[in-house]
C-alpha cells in the first residue's frame, strides 16, 4: 500500500533493533534469536535502559506516523463516543435485602455501585453508594477493578485492585454501615473472594512468583495475613485453583484443573477449616464442575462433565457417595451443553444448538419437560444475567445479535414470558433496518464447512472493503454480539465478517479438539479460506480485506501473514502471542506449563517442538512482502510477554522486502487488556481503525 501521509511530515527511518545473536539446542535441533535480548532479565520488573530506549523508540515511531491522522482519530473517537450513553446505569437486581446496580456518571471512565433496600421508594433518598471506582481510579494511568463480593446481611463489602495491569490484585474490606475500610488488606491475589463462616472469613488465592493460583487460602477478619489458613494446595503446576459457593451457598466449591482435567473439593461454608471432601479423582481429559442441590432426603450433586461424551452430559450423585455418577442429560452431537445453573424449584441448562446458544428451564421432578426460550433473529448470541439468589421465579436474560443492540429481559419462569426492561441506548441514533446479518457456511480446503457471522449496510457497494475478526483457541467461542465501535467501519462501506474457525468451541468440543494440539494448524488455514470464501461469494477482493485478533488470535495474524499475505490490505494483531515456541520451551514463564495441554510440550516431545516450529510466527518470518501491519504490546502484561511483539516487529523489519507500514505500539503502563476506562479503551480502538483506513484508501 503507497504512503499516503502529508508531503509535511517527513518520513524518518523506523527503529532498528540491535542484533545480539543468541543460539540453544532442544533435540537436537540449533535454534538462533537474534532479538532475545529484548526480554529484560529481570522480569517482570523491566528496567533495563536500552530494552526500554528501544521500545519508546518504537512508540515514538508509530506517533510520528500517526500523527497525520490525527484528524481521521478524533474524529472516529467522536462518533465511538457519541454512540455510549455517557450517564448509564444497569437494571436493579434483588440480592437479599438489598437492590444492587452500577451507574456511569457523565464523562465518567469507570462506574460507581449502588444498592437500596428492597422496598424503598426509587427516589434517590434511600440509595447507597458503596465502591467508587472513579475515586478508587484517581491518580493511576491504569485501573481494573477485580473481584467484588457483599457479605449475606450487606454490612461488608470486599474487593480487589489492579492499578498496573499486571493482574495482581490487592483485596481491601469496606464497612458500609460506617464507610470506613477495616485494616485487612490482602496483596497479591487473582480470584474471587468468597465469605464464610457466618461472614467471620474470606477465601481467596494468591499469585505465586509464575502468576499461578495454586492455592485457596482462608482469612479470618482481624488476623494477621501470616495466621491466613492454606485450605487447599495444587502441586501440578500446569492446573489453577479456584473457589465459588454452591448455589444455596452452604458449599464452597474449590476447583483445579488446567485446559482438559479438572477437580472438584467441597467445604461446609460454616465450618471452612473441615477437610475438604473430594468429588472424583482427576483422570486425564476428563474435565467436570459441579453444584449442590439441598434436599430432604439428602444433598444431590450436579455434575457437567465430557467423560463420556465430548460434548458434556449433565449427571447427579448424592452427596454421601460423591463419585457414583447418574447421567441425568446425555450428551448429544447436536447439542453442545456449555453449562447449568441451579435453583430452588427448577434448573437451567445452557448451550448451542448449531452455533447458535439455547437456554432451556428444566423441571427437578419431570425430566421431560423442557422449555427452551424463544428468540426471534436466526443469529444471535443470548445467556442467563445475574440471578444471585437460590430461590427466583423470575431470570434475568441478556440478547444480541450483529444488528440488535444490548438487551436485558426478565423471563418469568411460569408464564414463559419476556419482559423488556432496557435496551442498549445509542444517543448518536442507530437505525437498525439500515444494516442486515447473515449466517454463511463457507467450505474450509478439507471441506469442513466454516460458520461466518456477517453485517454489512443494506446500501453497501459489491464488493468492497471487508474486516474479518478471529480468534480459534482454547475452545473460546466468538459470539456474533453487537458493538457500536464496528459501526465506525460498516458505515465507511465495510462489511464486517466473524470467522467461527476451528480451535474456538462454536460448534461444540469437536470444533475446539480440531484446531488445537497437532491439529493446530486447522485454524489458520480456515481463516485464509473463509477469507477467499468471502471473496468468491463477491463481498470483497483480495488485498481489500482488514483483519485482527488478539493474544492467540494474535498468533493467528502471524501466521496467515506468513502464509497468504497478498490478501490482507490490513492488519492489527494485538497483544499477539506470536513467539509460541520460545514460550512454550520456558516452563519459568507464567502460563507455560498449563498451556501444554493446549499447544503440546516441545520439551519433552520432539513432534510437538517440530509442529510449533514450522507454524511459530516469529520463527516463519522471511524474506517477503507483508501488508501494512499494526502491533501491540502491555508491558506490564502476565500472559503475553511484551518482548513477544517487540522481538517479532524487529524481525520483521529485518526481513520484509516492502516498503508497507509496520507499527509497534507499548502501553508502558498497562497489561493484557491495554488501556483502562471505557473512554481511554476507546481511543485506542479510534487509532486502530485509523491504521485500517489510511492503509484501505478509506481515510475519511
């Protein structure tokens, strides 16, 4: 693509990284890297001066080439902006005696939470502000608020912060009778907090030095954080640890597993320190989680589980023999059940049915009897809101789709009715009838047929300029959902395309199985090919195709890059986990050991260090032309190292034969996520679809 910035601004040499060759040998086979020297020794702290140098270099770089469209960047905020009500606030929901919500005041980047007592006129005069993000924000480049959890009479309220991105959350405890914050404070957690013992104790877990939670730790209010009780420790490095409540909360549910094995220990809530009970012993790609049902006759288990059907099957047990599984819904080809959730007079069960997600209210007493809730779009993307009590009538229900904006319904559960009580409002205006959505099949080269969510304006020009999105890891489905920012490119004359490849769980575990481990593979060819799928149905032409994804949808970028690069005119990969081998050769790295079960261990396994060879990213850089790209990198970020992005940008500058525009932008002060705030996450979005419209010939 010609560079088309003003003739004003000069065109200085992008940085150069220094070339430090480094070599080391895994079976046998030597391997160079000339860039190593960009991961600061001493990480996660990174201080080294000329690691540093050259990453603001690279920031400066892409400022100056940016610069020029500064004007295409506000502008594009400004409509983003326009589209968010500024002064929102979510529907109340019961939670015991309170009524809870969370509102954004005008031109507010974060949200405050709010509660009333159940019965109080909606006037204001009985209402409660109990966190201030917006106060809690002030003074940090960086917030994100973590986990949040009230006790059972709403007298205290415990919460966890990341002002860094580093994702280490410090948990602090808040007296709402009095506003005071009670001097316990808990540094270093990644979880959720979860009260016991008639709320006299939390359970949480810690972030060991690899950022894994290997353990559930229970506090008690007032103590020392050296008297904190270790109530359960993993030792397979590659699982995390996790805790919840049942859904009567008399259970806490302490779970561990890593991306195919799971395992299931219950802890009376009143009585934390008792031995935690075992539900069944890990067995290897057996993956279950489970809830309790109190009953007369005694406590049932409900366990969702892919032991006998990849994709799941619902089963009980009692609670005295916790092992003795019962099928209770059989798993199905057909329909992939991704979840459950329990209550008091009946029972909920979530999945997909073709893609497309299914909530179906079931009967405790009558297994036959099934009420599936009726949408009306043919794509879609609808599940169960919040509903915190045990004992409810009435669900709360979200539903989208690519053209129907954010809506949140209450379904009465008796009747089998939906209520509307708000609908995502879009101050700017949106009419809906001027767009349409499509659910295309497009064959992948081995004749798998691929799913592809599309909208596009029904005034729209053919063929014209496309944006496909990916993703295909970790059995991670991408929803077509709706979004106001995608607006900014649809209304330039874009149609924008999801492509549902294989490694995401879209159409059930199969679907995931099939890109993942040696089948990895799978998911970048079917992104190139829904690509030139799209182009032989006519909605768009080689080169005249934008693409992004994000941390292994990142890696997905590298890869077709290397593969197909004439048919992209733009890519943004952010945060992209493109050095995959080098990271999975490092078990010191945070998220190496419990990503084997996902990517294989090319430590131990010379089959599985070839495969991830040959489709690396940075390691399948070459001398070729590449489209105009744009990179991004955190810092601070735990799960895709910075020096990941920053080494592939500089091989690429080392090797690529055009002369297209290749960008590295470091958020010096965040992690994964990038910026916070719901205006500063907007900027950046502005920035990148900047990048797709000068680099498309749509710089307006």
């Amino acid at each position: 693509m010609a560079d088309t910035t003003s003739p004003l601004a000069p065109r200085l040499a992008p940085p150069v990284a220094a070339k430090k060759p480094a070599t080391a040998t895994h079976h046998g086979i030597a391997l160079s890297d000339d860039y190593a020297w960009l991961r600061d020794p001493g990480y996660p702290e990174v201080t080294d001066k000329e690691v540093l140098a050259h990453l603001e270099a690279e920031n400066a770089w892409f400022q100056a080439r940016m610069k020029p469209h500064q004007d295409t960047i506000d502008a594009l905020f400004k409509e983003m902006r326009a589209r968010i009500k500024e002064a929102d606030k979510s529907v109340p929901q019961k939670d015991g005696a309170f009524l809870y919500w969370i509102e954004f005041e005008e031109g507010a980047e974060y949200k405050k939470w709010w509660r009333r007592p159940v019965g109080a006129t909606d006037d204001g005069s009985a209402d409660e502000l109990i966190l201030d993000e917006v106060a809690l924000a002030e003074g940090h480049d960086y917030f994100r608020l973590g986990a949040i959890s009230t006790t059972r009479d709403g007298r205290l309220l415990a919460y966890s912060v990341d002002d860094n991105g580093s994702e280490r959350f410090t948990v602090r405890i808040k007296d709402l009778a009095t506003g005071e914050h009670l001097p316990d404070e808990i540094p270093g957690t990644l979880s959720s907090l979860v009260w016991v013992a008639g709320d006299t104790g939390l359970i949480y877990s810690l972030a060991n030095e690899q950022w894994r939670t290997d353990n559930a730790r229970l506090h008690w209010l007032g103590q020392p954080l050296d008297q904190d009780v270790e109530l359960y420790h993993e030792d397979d490095e590659g699982f995390r640890v996790s805790s919840g409540l049942s859904a009567d909360e008399s259970w806490v549910i302490v779970s561990t597993g890593d991306h195919e094995t799971s395992e299931v220990y219950l802890i009376p809530a009143a009585d934390p320190l008792a031995a935690p009970r075992l539900v069944k012993a890990r067995a290897k790609g057996v993956e279950y989680d489970v809830d309790v049902r109190p009953a007369p006759e005694g406590d049932l288990l409900y366990i969702h589980t892919n032991d006998t059907h990849e994709n799941f099957r619902l089963a009980t047990a009692p609670l005295a023999s916790p092992a003795d599984w019962t099928t209770l819904i059989e798993g199905s080809d057909a329909f992939y059940l991704t979840g459950f959730e329990l209550f008091r007079d009946f029972y909920v069960v979530e999945g997909r049915v073709g893609g497309l997600d299914r909530i179906e209210i079931r009967s405790y007493d009558d297994a036959a009897h099934i009420a599936p809730i009726e949408f009306p779009e043919a794509s879609f993307t609808a599940g169960l809101g919040n509903n915190p009590e045990f004992d409810q009538t009435v669900l709360r229900v979200g539903y989208e789709s690519m053209i129907s904006p954010s809506s949140t319904y209450d379904y009465d559960v008796k009747t089998r009715t939906l209520t509307l009580l708000k609908r995502q409002e879009i101050p700017s205006g949106y009419d809906r009838d001027l767009y349409t959505t499509e659910r295309l099949e497009i064959a992948a080269r081995d004749g798998t047929p691929i799913p592809v969510s599309v909208m596009y304006r029904k005034d729209r020009v053919f063929p014209g300029p496309l944006h496909l999105y990916g993703y295909g890891a970790y059995g991670i489905a991408i929803e077509p959902g709706f979004s106001t920012t995608r607006l900014s490119l649809v209304d330039r004359g874009f149609a924008y395309a999801i492509a549902h490849i294989r490694g995401g769980d879209d159409l059930g575990r199969a679907w995931y199985k099939a890109g993942k481990l040696e089948r990895r593979v799978n998911t970048f060819t079917d992104f190139v090919d829904v690509a030139n799928g799209l182009i032989a149905r006519g909605l768009t032409e080689a080169g005249r195709i934008s693409i992004s994804g994000g941390s292994a949808g990142g890696e997905l970028m590298g890869a077709v890059i290397n593969s197909d690069p004439q048919l992209w005119g733009a890519v943004v990969a952010h945060v992209p986990f493109v050095d995959v081998l080098a990271t999975m050769l490092d078990a010191s790295l945070p998220l190496t050991p419990g990503e084997w079960p996902e990517w294989g261990n090319p430590i131990e396994d010379r089959a599985a260090f070839e495969l991830i060879q040959s489709y690396s990213p940075y390691d399948n850089v070459k001398a070729q032309a590449y489209p105009p790209l744009l990179v991004t990198a955190g810092l601070n970020d735990p799960r895709v190292t910075y020096w990941e992005p920053a080494k592939w940008v500089a091989r690429l500058r080392e090797l690529k034969t055009d002369g297209n525009e290749l960008l590295l932008k470091t958020n010096m002060g965040a992690g994964h996520g990038g910026k916070s705030g719901r205006f500063e996450s907007l900027k950046e979005t502005a920035e990148e679809f900047a990048f797709i419209l000068w680099q498309m010939g749509v710089d307006r």
